[in-house]
C-alpha cells in the first residue's frame, strides 16, 4: 500500500488545476488526471473522494495562493487613498489572469446546478471580501471614511474595481490590460468611491449629510 505523501498530494493538485482549466468541470475526468500524476485512479481516491472535492480544493488552493497577496496588502495607515491604490492594483491584476477567469468561468457555469458556486464563494470572495471589510471598519473607526455597514462598503468598492472589466469576465475576448490601464480604472473607482465614503473639511461625513437606509 502506497504511503499518502504532502508531495503527491501537490502534484494531483496541479495536474487537477491544468485538466479542470483545460477541459471545464464536467468534461473533466479522474482517469486523465491520475495519468498525469502517473498512478492510478485508486491512489488520487484515496487522496481525494470525488472530483467535486477534488475541485474544491483546486478553487481553494487557488484562491487562497492568489489573493492572499492583495487583501494582506491592507494595513492600516496615513495614505489611505495610496493603500486602496495599491490594493486596487493588486486586486484587479491577479482576478484578470487568464487561469483565474477560466477557473471562475466554470464556477459561474457550473454553479446554478450545484453547490460549487457557494463553495467557490465561502472559499475566495467571502474571505477576502471580509478582510477588507474589517479594513474599512478600522477605517470608519478612525474617521477616514464615513462610517457606514463595512460589508457593503467593501462590495461597493469591489464593485467599481471591476466596473471596467464586466464585459471582459463575461467574455474574455480581449487580452489582460497592462499595469497604466490598471492603474487609471482603479484611480477612477477610488475617486468616486472616497467622495461617497470620505470626510469633508468640516469633518462631517457624507453620511451625515446624506443617511443610506
């Protein structure tokens, strides 16, 4: 009996991850990606029960290797505008990688038809979604932006990172923007988003002014 090892499971990890970008989910096959590891279906069984698990732990792996880098960006700090720049940058840099948008094209196919949407969400988005809302929290706290519900501040700001980019999720027809494009979207989105979320001279914020429901 073969003993399981950190390094095997790796190397199914990353034959799973080339055979799911490369065939989709459901065309994808345990026979192919055991051939690829160079054992038998039987050894990438007792690593991993079913495909499903075995794509959620490529999503997870994925989402965790990936943008861990951005959300650990945030810390709190004078700049704040320069830390949302960077992480904008960051944030829409590693989402428009070309494995990353297949990986989330066969979430959005897939997921209507079974739980991997919600796994793909609790795994990814939900994490980081949720470190940057304790970010912004922090913020609010501090008197940086006006203080509002964290969580939807922190899917209003993701939501105007990618404003830009809806066409090229649902598509992917052009090539990933370079690092100036990047830049500008992201100056853009945190010009609308500090003007609705900041402080005026006065020190009152806009919430005051304007209370959401």
């Amino acid at each position: 009996m073969r003993v399981k090892t950190e390094d095997r499971r790796l190397a199914i990890l990353a034959a799973a991850t080339e055979v799911f970008r490369a065939r989709g989910y459901k065309a994808a096959s345990m026979a192919e990606i055991a051939e690829r590891t160079g054992g038998s279906k039987a050894t990438l069984y007792s690593y991993f029960s079913s495909k499903d698990e075995l794509f959620r732990e490529v999503m997870k792996t994925q989402a965790e290797d990936r943008m861990m880098g951005a959300f650990g960006s945030l810390a709190p700090g004078a700049d704040l505008a320069g830390t949302l720049q960077r992480f904008g940058e960051h944030y829409l840099d590693t989402i428009l990688s070309r494995d990353l948008l297949i990986m989330r094209s066969i979430v959005m196919g897939e997921g209507p038809r079974s739980s991997m949407g919600r796994m793909f969400f609790d795994n990814g988005p939900a994490e980081g979604w949720g470190q940057l809302a304790r970010f912004l929290e922090g913020q609010m706290q501090a008197g940086q932006l006006a203080s509002r519900s964290p969580w939807r501040a922190a899917l209003q700001l993701i939501s105007l990172l990618e404003a830009d980019y809806v066409e090229f999720f649902m598509t992917g027809l052009v090539d990933k923007p370079g690092p100036e494009r990047i830049a500008e979207s992201v100056a853009a989105a945190l010009a609308v988003y500090l003007h609705g979320y900041g402080v005026d001279a006065a020190g009152m914020t806009s919430s005051s002014r304007e209370p959401l429901s």
